[in-house]
C-alpha cells in the first residue's frame, strides 16, 4: 500500500504545471545498490540491489548552471546470506532481504560543463516501509529429510521490521556526475552515476536502551532518463543572450 502511495505521489508530480520558463521536467529509472554501514553493521551482509524511479525538475540559475529537485523511490538495506543448523543435522541455506524503503528528496546544485556535469547536495528521505523477508535457497544433507518434511524448511516469507525503533526520515549528502545530450528539438537524453551517503542511523533510541545502533544508509545508484525542455534558448544566461 505504502509503495502504491508513493507511485502516486510520483505521477502526481508528472501533472504538475512547471513549464515555466526555462524549466525542463525529467523522468529517471535506474538500480540502487544500497549498503547499511557503521560499528554495528549487520555481519555477513551484502549490498542490496533495488529499482529506482524517479521524477525531477531542472530549474536554471545562472550560465550553466540549474537547482535540481526530485523525488525518487529509493529501496534499500542489505542482503544476509545464512546458513543455520536445523534438526536432525539438516544444514538451511536461506537469503534474508532487511528492507528499508524511502521516498527520498535530493535539491542539488547541477553544474554543466558541455554535455558532461557534476551535481551535489543534500537530500530527505522518507521511510515508506521497513521489514523482513527471506526465502529458502537450499537444503544440504538432502538425504537427511524425511517424506513430508520439506514444507517445514522453507523459510519463505516476511515478518515485521528488522529495526527495533526505525527513525522514520533520514538527511544526508548527494554527489554525482553524468552525460547529458540532445536527442530531439525538446527532450534531452541523460545517463549518471550518483553516491548517498546518510547522516543518521537508521534506528532510534529505544526507551530501555542506552544507546541506538549505528546504523547509516549509503547507497550508490545508476540512472538513465530523458528531460522534457520547454524552452532550449532560455535555459542559460548564454541562451538569453543570443536571443538579443
């Protein structure tokens, strides 16, 4: 339901009157690859790979340079691959998948050098949803189970969230770089690479805790997509220019 929402929130967005002058308008779809570091990082773990949708606005300020907005769907956490001891000396190997998902906000300062830029700045993020689920990927000592015992081996699923006190938002820093160029008299096509690194941990204070986990979300993400320009001539000072 919540991932619904946050589709929703997106395509409104789409419907948004933001043509304004010099204002293009972007979609971007691209993978996440998420980790969760920090001194009480999850042992044996390993980066979660995610789909990121997104829509963003491209303000321009001055010669070559724009205020970037968006809004992503941004899935995180971490993969854990493990391999328990069950009865009757039956090994499990499953796969845990610790979800957090966000809807997250970066306003980046997006510099222009040719087709090539760079971009940075800080980004809110929202969390949609947190929880668990694993599947079975197999069972060693095969002989060992019995005839009708393999249902009780599946370890396919999902329960509650993996954090005790999931803080609710998250505020960090953005940096990327990319290559953008014209493909159409209106629409530009884009590929870039960007790093998120998060300034809080993912869990607050319990009541009966001293202290929360150090836990902190960094994500590196790659995308592809297209700007909608309205108005190529205006997007830059340079533009502004040649028009007199």
């Amino acid at each position: 339901m919540r991932v619904k929402f946050t589709i929703l929130f997106l395509l409104a967005v789409l419907n948004i009157d933001v043509f304004a002058q010099g204002v293009s308008f972007g979609i971007t779809m691209g993978v996440n690859s998420s980790y969760l570091i920090g001194k009480d990082k999850i042992e044996g773990s390993k980066n979660r790979l995610g789909f990121c949708p997104g829509v963003f606005l491209d303000i321009p300020l001055v010669y070559e340079s724009f205020l970037e907005i968006g809004a992503i769907y941004s899935p995180q956490g971490v993969c854990v691959k493990t391999e328990p001891d069950a009865p009757n000396n039956i090994v499990v190997k499953y796969t845990e998948l610790r979800k957090i998902d966000y809807l997250t906000i970066p306003i980046t300062w997006k510099q222009k050098f040719g087709d090539f830029f760079t971009q940075a700045g800080p980004f809110v993020s929202i969390a949609t949803n947190a929880e668990l689920t694993w599947k079975k990927d197999s069972i060693l000592n095969q002989s060992a189970v019995k005839e009708g015992e393999q249902s009780s081996y599946r370890f396919e699923g999902k329960k509650g969230s993996f954090v005790n006190n999931l803080r609710q938002y998250d505020v960090g820093a953005m940096f990327g770089i990319g290559l953008q160029t014209a493909i159409t008299g209106g629409m530009d096509l884009f590929v870039g690479a960007s790093y998120k690194i998060g300034f809080f941990s993912v869990e607050t204070k319990g009541k009966n805790e001293s202290r929360n986990k150090i836990l902190r979300n960094q994500v590196f993400s790659a995308t592809a997509g297209i700007y909608f320009v309205k108005s190529r001539s205006s997007r830059t000072y340079r533009g502004h220019h040649r028009r007199r």
